[in-house]
C-alpha cells in the first residue's frame, strides 16, 4: 500500500523507524522533504502515482529503505540496507524501489539481523521515497553526546550530502552548547536545528539523534530521527564500564599491572572458547607452566591462571608473573620498553631475605644454562616440529566430520582442545621466551656501540631484512595465487588452515572462503615484483663493524634470526591443529541446530559437550557484552590504576596524540582505510596509496598487506609477526598509535613515518 508522510496513521508503526518518524515529523509541521511510504512492492496503479509524485516534483528523489525495527530505540541498522539519492527519470526510480526492497537479503543485513535480534529471518521491509534536498550542508545532532564528553547536545557537520559523514569517510566539524560558532552554519539554522529536535523530544520524551541538512537556500530539513540505540548508549556504557571496573577491583591488587603484547595481534575482543582455550595453557602443569620449568625457572606454585579477561581483552598479569620465574623476589617484571626486573625495596620482607641466597643461585644457573643451550634448544625444538607436523597431517576441509557421531565429535573436540593447551603450545612458549632473553642481549650489545636510537634502529632493520619468515614467503605465494588462478588449489592446499582474525575461532579459515580469498592481480606485475625482495646480508654487515664485540653480536644475531624463522614455522603448525578445533565446533553446532553456526564459540568446553537450549539466551548476552567491550581500549601495558582513571573519566584520550612507534622504516603518503574486519576486504575501494589503520593485525591479513601502501595500528610491538612481514614487504609501520581504528574515520590524507613512529595528517 502507498502512504503520503500527512496521511500515514499514527499507529502505523510497523513502517520501520524512519519512514515512521519521518511521516510524524511532517504531521507535527516539522521541515521535513515531502514523501510517500511503500510497505510492499508497488502495483502498476502505485508505481504511475509514485512517477507523478516524482514529476509533479520535476523529480530528483532519495529512495531509502525502512525495515521493520530499523532505526528503532533497540538496533539502528545503520547502513545495513540500501538507499539511493539523486533519482531522475523512471526507469532508474523502479530499479531503485526493487533494490531497496531486496537489500533485506544483503548478507551484511542478514549478518546484522543475526547478532543483533538473534536470527537472520527477513523481516518487513518498506521504502520511502522523498524529495531530493541539495545541500550545501549536512549533518547529525545529538540530544546527548554519544562519545560523553559534552554534557548536554552536540552536532556535526559537513558540506554537501551527508552520505560520508554517516558511513565515516569524512572528519566532520563539531559544534555543541559550549563551542556553537560556525563559519558555514548561522546561529539562527543551529537555532532551527535544535527547536524542531526539541519538538521531537518532547513528543516522545527520549534522546534523539537527527539528520539534517541545509539546502541552497539556507532552509533548515529533518531526513531522520532515531533515539539513542539503548544498546550503546552512554549511560549504558558506563554502567557496563563500571561493573567490569568493580569485578576487576574485587578480584586484584590495586598495584596490578597487566601485558596485552602477548595477545596483540588478537583483532577482535576474543569469543568465550577462544579466550577458554588460550587461558587453560597458563594454568599449573599446562603448556606455559611446562615451558618455564624446561627453561629452568620456577613455574606455578598453585592451580591458578596467569592470563586474565580485562573488559573482554586477553592479559598477562605481572604481578603474578615474576614469582614464576625465581620465587619470592623483590621485583616486579616491567615490559617497557622490553621486559626487564625491576627491583621494589618495599617488596622485602623477612621471607625474601631468607630465600635471597637461594634465588640468586636459581638466577645465575637459569641464565648460564639458557645462554649455553639455546642452540640444542633450537634444535630440539626443530625436531619436535617435524613430529608435530606429521601429526597434525589432515586436510583442511571443515566438512571433514560431517559423517561422526556427536559422540565422536564431541570426544574428539574435548581431546583436541586440552592437548592444545597442554602440549601444542609448549615449544612456542619456549621460543617466545628466548626470543625475548636474545634480544635483550644483543640490545645490550649494540647499545655499548651505537646510541640506543641507532642500537634499536639496527634491531628493527635487521629482524625484517635479515631473516626470511615462513609468513613471508606465504606472502609471497598469495600474490602468486592472485595472479596465476592455477596456483590458488596449491595456496590452499598450503596455507588454508590460516585467514584473517586467525587466533579467533571464530574467524573464517582460508579453505573455507575458497577463491573469494584471492583478487585478479595484474601477471605482469607479479612477474617484476616477485624478485624484488632480497635478504640483507647482516652477517657480512656486523663483520664490517669496527668493534671487537662484532663476534659476540655475529653470534647472537644468528642465534635470534633462527628463533625469529623457527618461531614462525611453529605458528604455522600449532594454527592447523587449532583450525580443526574450529571444524569439530561448525560440525557440533550443526548437530545442534543453532542458526547460526559461530553461536557456538561463545560457549565454555563443558557447555559445548552439556548443551542445553537455555544456553541460546547465554549466548545472546555474551555476544551483545564482548560487543559493548569493543567500546573500552586501554594501554597494550595498562594497570587497575589506569582504567580506573580512565572510567571515573579522570583521564582524557589526547585526539592529537600521533606519535608512536616505528614498526618498519620508510615514509608514506596515501588515504586512511580504516578495516576492523579484515574478512571485509575485498568490499573496499582502494585508493592508490591506501594506508590500513587498524588495531591490530595478524600474519591472516596478507590480502590486506598486499594493498597497503603503509599501517598504523594500536597493538603490535617490533617483533611481532606484523611487524616482520611489514617490514620483509618494505610498508612503513607505527604502532602504539591508541584507538587509532577509531580516530580515524577513513579518507583522510596522512604521512606515516615509520623512522620516527610519527602521523602528520596533511591539509
């Protein structure tokens, strides 16, 4: 049925939000384009009328889509469905009115339905065609700032449609209460503004956010109003903040200090299994606690878990971590700018000094032996990886098990699970650890030469130049594949246990995205490129030097290049068995019955194998949580004290702060593109010189590498496999640049100088 915005009854919500408060607007003599509502297709009666609506007009039309629930107090939908602007002939309006109805079906809108209302059933879709408004300027105001910094409203800004300002491309201007002087917008249009959003308000006694737009003629138009999604809203946020803070304070030490550079490449807040699976292997007598008693120190003295779940993020607790190395000390382990002791006078008790003597033994015999058998370490570790890969032999297919019993599934799933926390991880940890101890050394080494500025220059160089990394060559082997489609069976056959967001189980695999994991890569250009990339030769570089120490440092860069190139191969192997944990998960969850597979990821071990259909609504509440933490980003290295400060809003995030560190040297001009879900890749428009911001990445974002002319990221330190591979392919990095992913909105014109770790944001 057809709707003029005058005649639509005021109980006719099922509309969706935004042709509802639309037709409201215009019923309540708020300035608002003159539209007409279709809950259904139109018949060949309507479609005429809608043409003579659109002549009568002399046409130029916004054909947007209203799905029932869509911009309602609960889910916003934002962007999720089609719209279409600048409409002018017929053929084109009927093409319109069909897409619009049928980008219900859109997999991201079907993706969102699912997350957010629990099932990706279609819902009522309708359209709303309206005058088109030609603005010289466009805009959002809140009734409450959703950000919280204002006290009371705010509004921003851009010229022209606003169509960029709302999916994020463009920096807007802001205005609010306290700062209202603009040199686009007269007080008397803000004025305009803020009476019709008060009308809206108070009919409805609710805060609002309101699209706007000035046209030509300074007149001031309503193209939407949506209240607050309750979900993310302020008060809500902080109350979720707050709860976690209070969790936190009852639990820890006000003086406890945690490390996230363990899990920095982790893209994503983790799911419930992913983050059970990764804690269980720092419990006593798992994987960790083995790889600190083969090294010789201490390990856990009691059954507790030294990873702890921050605001939904993964951490090491320091404060526990040093007594697992010698015992009872008067230091703590500080992981700036490497982990290092530090010792604490107020820390010595009687029962340390009694132990001293003890603890320095253990001190001195841990740090002789690791010094004189890292090379029969290598080695060991070498052989055990050719086991392990023979082992672990099975085809990456996640339609593997779909001919078990639940039984089978489940025995399988509970085995693969604590052997991957238990064994499998082991020797990472033990390369981990004497990657740290080595570079320390050789630091120390290149330090007593050069200024620490050139010591640490030398270390970055190096480790990206000098080694050849089992991430590196399957970068390599990527292009390979994009550009020869016959190599792609190959690629998969290699790497498909592996994808963007890898360490989550949640995340798509390789294998099972297929071709869709590849672009059309121009042959000629692989073909001069590949022979590009050539090893430094660090070996003859160090032998150049004019210090009688260049033999101690030849022989601690050999030592750390075969942990660097050893540590990579062991990433690779440990992902496939993990890949298999994500395939028996996908095959119990079909058994199940659950709409959407992944729902199972956010369930423990014992309620995968207890399933129970209560469970769903478990499931609910722990998705739209880890949701909500996306919102929360502390300090890679951050303490109670600090998020304590930062939720009582005792600290503010400095916006102009865009000095971090450089991950890989170069300099670099291009447009940002921002990417928080790497598996969306293919999706974007990239400009020539696309610099990626993100908060973190992983060795699964080489489609992504091989678009990036630079990075910046949040989380990442100059040894992480990001870092080796942005620096084997040559792209300037900087890390340590917080909440960069959401500072930036994309589009915007920046210099990364990944010599001096600096963004200039060019005018």
């Amino acid at each position: 049925m057809l709707y003029y915005f005058e005649n639509l009854p005021e109980d006719k919500t099922q509309v969706g939000g935004k042709a509802y408060m639309l037709a409201m607007m215009a019923q309540m003599n708020i300035p608002v384009p003159n539209g007409i509502i279709l809950d259904a297709m139109p018949s060949d009666r309507e479609l005429e009328e809608v043409y003579q609506f659109a002549k009568d007009g002399e046409y130029s039309l916004a054909v947007r889509s209203s799905a029932t629930g869509e911009d309602s107090k609960e889910n916003s939908f934002a962007g999720q469905n089609s719209t279409f602007l600048y409409v002018d002939n017929d053929s084109d309006l009927k093409r319109a009115i069909t897409d619009c109805f049928n980008s219900i079906n859109k997999e991201s809108s079907k993706a969102y339905r699912q997350h957010f209302l629990g099932s990706s059933k279609e819902v009522p879709m309708n359209v709303v065609i309206q005058r088109m408004i030609d603005p010289s300027f466009s805009g959002v105001y809140f009734s409450k700032d959703p950000r919280g910094k204002f006290k009371s409203w705010m509004l921003e800004y851009i010229d022209g449609v606003g169509e960029d300002l709302v999916s994020g491309k463009r920096t807007p201007t802001i205005l609010s209460e306290s700062q209202r002087v603009s040199p686009d917008i007269t007080s008397e249009q803000i004025d305009e503004i803020i009476r019709c959003a008060k009308l809206v308000e108070d009919k409805y006694q609710d805060d609002f956010d309101i699209e706007w737009a000035i046209d030509k003629k300074g007149i001031v138009y309503l193209l939407q109003a949506r209240p607050i999604t309750a979900k993310a809203s302020i008060s809500n946020l902080k109350r979720i903040g707050h709860e976690e803070l209070e969790r936190l304070e009852s639990i820890y030490p006000q003086d406890t200090v945690w490390d996230g550079q363990t899990f920095a490449e982790w893209t994503t807040a983790p799911t419930t299994l992913t983050t059970e699976i990764w804690a269980n292997s720092f419990r006593k007598d798992q994987a960790f606690d083995k790889a600190l008693q083969e090294l010789g120190y201490v390990g856990f003295s009691k059954d507790e878990c030294l990873m702890d779940e921050v605001f939904g993020r993964s951490y090491i607790n320091l404060s526990k971590l040093g007594q697992m190395y010698f015992g009872p000390i008067p230091y703590t382990i500080e992981p700036i700018p490497r982990p290092h002791l530090k010792f604490h006078f107020s820390k010595v008790t009687p029962h340390i000094l009694m132990k001293t003597p003890q603890t320095m033994w253990r001190m001195l015999k841990v740090g002789l032996s690791i010094n004189t058998h890292r090379k029969e370490v290598i080695n060991d570790a070498t052989k055990a990886l050719v086991d392990i890969s023979v082992i672990n032999k099975r085809p990456y297919d996640s339609k593997i098990y779909q001919d078990w019993t639940l039984e089978d599934l489940l025995s399988r799933f509970s085995k693969e699970s604590s052997l991957f926390s238990e064994r499998t991880l082991v020797w990472p940890y033990i390369l981990i650890s004497l990657t740290e101890t080595t570079i320390q050394t050789l630091i120390s080494l290149l330090k007593s030469i050069y200024t620490p500025q050139e010591a640490d220059h030398l270390i970055k160089r190096w480790s990206g130049a000098g080694i050849n990394s089992e991430t590196f060559k399957m970068g390599l082997y990527f292009k390979k594949a994009c550009a020869k489609p016959n190599a792609r069976h190959n690629f998969l056959a290699r790497y498909g246990h592996r994808g963007p967001g890898e360490l989550d189980l949640s995340a798509k695999r390789w294998a099972e995205i297929g071709d869709d994991a590849f672009y059309d890569y121009p042959l000629e250009k692989y073909v001069k490129e590949k022979n590009n990339h050539t090893l430094d030769d660090v070996e003859a570089e160090i032998m150049a030097m004019k210090s009688f120490k260049k033999t101690l440092i030849l022989e601690e860069w050999k030592i750390l290049k075969d942990l660097l190139e050893l540590r990579e191969k062991w990433k690779m192997a440990i992902l496939k068995p993990y890949a298999h944990i994500r395939y028996l998960c996908l095959e119990i969850a079909r058994r199940y019955k659950l709409d959407d597979l992944n729902d199972i990821f956010y369930l423990h071990i014992h309620e995968i194998k207890n399933f129970k259909s209560s469970y769903l609504s478990l499931i609910r509440e722990r998705k739209h949580k880890i949701e909500m933490f996306r919102n929360f980003n502390f300090s890679t290295v951050t303490s109670l004290r600090e998020i304590k400060s930062v939720i009582d809003g005792n600290e503010e995030a400095s916006s102009s702060n865009l000095v971090g560190e450089g991950l890989s040297s170069g300099m670099v001009r291009g447009k940002v593109v921002v990417i928080n879900n790497p598996s969306n890749w293919k999706e974007i428009e990239w400009p020539e010189n696309a610099i990626v911001v993100a908060q973190s990445t992983d060795p699964g974002w080489t489609p992504v590498f091989t678009k990036a002319s630079g990075i910046i990221v949040e989380r990442g330190g100059v040894l992480s496999h990001c870092a080796i591979v942005a620096r084997e392919m040559g792209i300037p990095a900087v890390s340590g640049i917080k909440q960069c992913h959401i500072k930036f909105k994309g589009g915007e014109d920046v210099f990364v100088d990944g010599n001096s770790g600096s963004i200039k944001l060019m005018q």
